[in-house]
C-alpha cells in the first residue's frame, strides 16, 4: 500500500542564514513520502538560490513565486500547488526534530478526520532564549500534553503555527489561508476551534522554534497587539459571547481599553469593571469604571479579563472559581 503524501508548506523571505538548516531537517525526516513547497516572498539575500540548488537534488522539494504578496499570499499559493492528504506548515528558519511528521501523521490516522495533530516546541536563540519566551514554551506544552489547547485560546495562540498538521478535507472545510486576517496562525486556530476540531495530546518536542531579533513575529506589523485583540474580539463576539447575559471587560489599562474601543465600535453594550482605585468611579469613553465587586450584582454575567499581571490573574481566576464561573463559558483571559 503506498503511503500518504504530507505536504509541508514554507513560505520564506530573506532567511539565507536559517534556510539551509532547515531544509536539512525536512529531508532527515523518518517519514519520507512528502512534498516541501517552498514559496519565495520576494527575497531579496541568498534564500531563492539556496532552495533551487536543493530542488536540484531532491524533486521532492518544489519552489514557487509568491502569486501575490505577503505570507498569506504565499502559503495560499503553496496550498494550490498541493498535492498531499495531509498539510503540514513550517517556518524557514526552524528545525524540525527527525520524527515530526511522522508523529503528527500517526496521530491523526489514529484519531481520525476533524482531529488537529499537534507537537511540543523548544525554543532555542544564540545568545539564550529570554524569560517570556521560556513561559510561553512551557505554558503552551502543557497545554499541548493534554490536548486542552483550546481552554487558553484568547490569552495567545495556542497551536504553534510550524507545528501541527491536518487531514486535507478539513484544512478545506475550515477555511485554509482564505481569510485575510493576521495574525493568520491565531486566525487559522480560532478556525479550528470553530469547527470543534479536537486537538490530539502530544507529550513529545517535535519542533525546534527558533527565536531571534529580525524574525518575523518581532518586527512586523501584522503581529502587533492590536492585530491580536481585534481577532480575540471578532471570534468571541462570534463564538462566546451570549447577548442575553451581561458583558464586563476586566481591566483599564492599555489592552482593556483597546477591547473596549473595539466593543464600543460594533456596539456591544458592556461593564467595565477593575480593582484601581485610582480608576473607580472615572469615566473613559464615557463608559464609567466600577469596582469589581459590581460583577457581583450582575445576572449570570461573561467576563473578559485583560489584567496582564500573573499574580492579580491568579487573584481573579480564584474568585472565578469560588463563584463557581468556568473558563471559557463565563470568564475570557484575554492576556
């Protein structure tokens, strides 16, 4: 019986000094029957010539131009050259460990379709991976080791983007790289939640996630933290959100205020409540601020919590809790 074809999408763009060790890591994969399409994003170093020479060597390695502009532009582009039944996404200057897809490929032959495989990162950069990456490595492996990804969605993206895979009808099913919408990892997650795709529990590292000052993710626009707030909003108020109970936004600093101006915008009657006493009482966008203790008067309220301190989310997660509210049906973290 012949083996599946996993297609692996990379979209590049300048990433001469990663590319090649990447590459490498693709081809000493376990699983061998796999396509790598490459999509160049208009580089302007080395990165084009790099792949061609590998395409030379192994026709399992195809190169394309971007059809347009952008990373969206440039995996929708890799996708229509696809051939594979499962589709699988990596960055050009990451690792994968030798098993990735083969893990990944098992698991949701395992489980079967409306399944998202996923795997475990590690961080690694020259000069030491900084404490908040370190964080949100093992935060996300936690979640990733008991398939609960989903019950953190709007506090970040919970499936590293180099680092899942999909059987080809569901990728389709929920929208591919159609939306326009960045950050398009976290856009291509709420989808998956959406369509109630279970996330497969995965206790090995299959990924080495690279991390450095120019990467993507650091420097440009599109994953800057309104880009992040404004997806959190649109998904809640599509998915979450029920209009018959009362709405709070939990925090007036800078993230509770943009949500606010977002709801504000689509003309979502909310509360805004914090624990500032300095705040209480004041009113920004006309909206006045009240005392967290006015959550308590209100008829089976939703909350969104925007404090981003660890230990007042600790503080505000117990008093959740000993009012017997649930995560992601009464409460929202949304940092």
């Amino acid at each position: 019986m012949s083996q599946a074809i996993i297609s692996i999408l990379i979209p590049f763009k300048n990433t001469e000094a990663f590319i090649a060790e990447c590459i490498s890591s693709i081809r000493n994969q376990s699983y061998t029957n796999w396509e790598a399409i490459f999509v160049d994003d208009s580089s302007t170093d080395s990165s084009l010539d790099i792949v061609q020479s590998y395409a030379e060597q192994d026709d399992r390695i195809k190169l394309y131009k971007n059809n347009g502009h952008g990373i969206i532009e440039a995996l929708r582009t890799g996708f229509d050259a696809s051939k594979g039944s499962y589709i699988t996404r990596m960055d050009s200057d990451d690792i994968m460990a030798n098993n990735r897809n083969e893990v990944l490929l098992n698991n949701l032959i395992t489980h079967g379709k409306n399944h998202v495989a996923v795997g475990q990162v590690k961080y690694f950069r020259a000069d030491g991976v900084s404490d908040g990456y370190a964080r949100y490595e093992r935060w996300i492996n936690k979640l990733t080791a008991t398939g609960t990804n989903y019950s953190e969605i709007y506090k970040e993206c919970v499936i590293p983007s180099p680092c899942w895979m999909l059987h080809r009808d569901d990728f389709i099913a929920c929208g591919g790289f159609n939306p326009s919408r960045y950050p398009e990892d976290y856009d291509l997650t709420f989808r998956y939640y959406r369509a109630n795709y279970k996330c497969i529990p995965c206790d090995k590292v299959l990924l080495h996630w690279r991390d450095y000052s120019t990467r993507t993710s650091r420097t440009h626009e599109h994953y800057a933290i309104n880009y992040f707030l404004d997806i959190k909003v649109h998904y809640f108020l599509e998915l979450d959100h029920d209009v018959n109970r009362p709405l709070t936004v939990w925090g007036a600093g800078k993230k509770g205020k943009t949500v606010a101006k977002l709801l504000l915008e689509q003309n979502v009657p909310f509360f805004w409540i914090c624990d500032n006493i300095k705040k209480i009482g004041k009113h920004i966008y006309d909206q006045e601020l009240y005392s967290f203790d006015y959550l308590a008067e209100l008829k089976e309220p939703q909350s969104i919590v925007t404090v981003a301190n660890a230990e007042e989310q600790e503080d505000i997660r117990q008093y959740f809790n000993t009012h017997y509210m649930k995560s992601i049906t009464d409460y929202f973290f949304f940092c």
